[in-house]
C-alpha cells in the first residue's frame, strides 16, 4: 500500500467505525483482501476503501502488501488484536443490554424465497407454540440480505435453500427435493415436458447480485456441472426479480421444486432438471452459538418435517450435516 499522510486529529479524535473493525480483523484472518472481501460479501474495491481511510485516521500504515498477499505492519497487528477483543465485548454488550432491557427474549426467524413452502404454517406456529416466553418476529430475506444478516446478527436464524459453506455458519438440514429449472414460456425449452442440465448449460442465467457467496450462486447456475462460471443474463437481487429475468430476458434459473408450486408468473414456465440431483432447505445460524433456544428452534423444524414430509411433494428428510 503507498505511504499514509498523517492525520491533523490525535489518535483520540480518530473516527474509527464497527465496520472497519471487522474489516481489519477479516484482513488479518484470511491474509488476503479479496478473500476478506468476499467473507464480508462487499466489492474488492470497497473494502481497499475502508482499509484506507481507517489508515488516514489513524494516521498510520496497518498493513503492506505482498506477493503472498496481505500483510499487517507492526501497528496492524496491534490493532488488529485490540479489535477483535473490542467487537466480541460489543456483542457481548448488546446481548447482555437486550437481555436487561427487556424480561421476554426477542428471536428474529428470517426465511427466504417460500421459506419451507408447504411445511411453513406449520414450523412457524411450532415456533410460536414451543417458545411461549419469546417474542418471535418473522422477516422476509432477499437473496442479497439472506447469508449477511445472519453474520450480522440481523436475523438469529433462517430458514433458507442451501449449500452453505462457511464456517461461520452452522446448518440443520430440513429436506430434500427435486430441481427444477425456470424459463421463458417463449423459449423453446419450454416445449420439453423436461430438461437436463446439457440443455440449459450454455444458456444465460439469473445470478444474484455481487453480495450473494460466490459458492452459492455457483450452485444454482450449475457452475459445478459445468466446470467453470456460466453465462450472466441479468443480476438480481429478489425472487421476482430472478422471474422477470426469466420471463422478459430469456434467462433461466435452477429452483427448488416447491419454488414452481409457490411462485406463478406470467411469462415464466418450470421444467423438472432430470439429472439436476436433489435440493436442501435447511435452518442456518450462527456457528458456535450453544443458545438453547435455537437448538430447540432446530429440534422443533426437525420433528416438523419428519412427521409431515409427505405434505411436500417428492419430499424427503435430509441427512444430519
């Protein structure tokens, strides 16, 4: 990185924000920028942003560049130390003021796309039912805020369409089910009863945007079939949007089975993915939070789906991760 300017302020008047705590620490972890970057799920760019204006403030160098990758000065390693001891207190501090500030525990269940589809009503008043001295509010994800509102600790858990792989986050998986694939009713694939992944695989594709994992957009392009990156029809960012796409730009996208029963459009048609494999909806928090409340969140979507899976069709409990 080049040289820092020296800032006017003393260290004392440096205006150093929680978001740049946590991109400093995330540096120091990965040794890499944009690995830091893609676990905090914004642009190379921008955190290369963040990381030089806390310097400015600071009016030090925190890291230095090298072939390897990222690497902290001396005053960067310091700090970086210093940081993570200061965000596990602040979350340590906002949990405890929630728990003083207030006799009954709130819990926020966020839930992506249709959520559990058949078995929604169903889990959520388990929910309801099974933990009577909380209150549990129940938030819509869009495919940009599913995976960072979690880590954020906007949401304390989610029931939302896997793979998941990150190891902050812990998964409980509820269900398996077919793979269908999402296209124009004006595209000649419509007029197949159903697909493989062959057919689709050169087409354009619905791609969430740039916050979205990589390793979960890759997914459902069928990266993994094809061994590289497909091609990007359109970035978006909701499931109507993703269906717009697909209805008005001739893009397709891979959905959960349940996705073609819950979400009609006009413009837009679905087609079992013959060779596609199954598909997972599963509970996602935290990792490492040994709350007892979202194991038992965790253990009353588990006898939920068991005891009623054949309300989902071509349904079948997931194996334990």
């Amino acid at each position: 990185m080049n040289s820092v300017r020296p800032n006017s302020r003393t260290s004392r008047e440096a205006a150093v924000d929680i978001r740049q705590l946590r991109y400093a620490v995330r540096i120091g972890e990965t040794g890499h920028l944009r690995k830091a970057a893609e676990a905090e799920f914004i642009a190379p760019s921008a955190m290369s942003l963040h990381v030089r204006r806390l310097e400015e403030e600071l009016g030090v160098e925190l890291f230095t560049r090298t072939p390897a990758g990222v690497t902290p000065t001396l005053a960067g390693q310091h700090f970086i130390t210093e940081a993570a001891t200061l965000l596990s207190d602040l979350d340590a501090l906002g949990q405890g003021t929630r728990a003083v500030g207030s006799r009954r525990r709130e819990l926020v269940i966020g839930f992506f796309g249709g959520a559990v589809n058949e078995l929604t009503h169903t889990i959520f008043d388990g929910f309801v039912t099974g933990l009577p001295d909380h209150d549990l509010r129940f938030v819509e994800l869009s495919l940009a805020e599913q995976f960072d509102g979690i880590l954020h600790a906007e949401v304390d858990v989610a029931l939302m369409c896997l793979p998941v792989d990150d190891e902050r986050l812990s998964v409980v998986p509820l269900f398996d089910e077919p793979r269908f694939v999402a296209v124009s009713q004006r595209s000649a694939l419509a007029d197949a009863d159903e697909l493989t992944c062959a057919d689709i695989l050169d087409e354009e594709y619905a791609v969430p945007v740039t916050r979205v994992p990589g390793w979960w957009s890759s997914y459902w392009a069928l990266d993994d079939v094809r061994g590289e990156p497909g091609r990007v029809g359109a970035r978006v960012a909701t499931v109507a949007e993703a269906l717009a796409a697909v209805a008005y730009s001739r893009s397709v996208d891979t959905v959960p089975a349940s996705t073609s029963r819950r979400f009609s459009s006009p413009g837009v048609t679905y087609r079992p993915l013959r060779d596609g494999g199954m598909t997972t909806t599963g509970l996602v928090s935290r990792a490492k939070n040994n709350d007892a409340v979202l194991a038992r969140l965790s253990q009353i979507a588990s006898t939920v789906v068991a005891e009623m899976i054949g309300a989902v069709p071509d349904a079948r409990v997931a194996a334990a991760a």
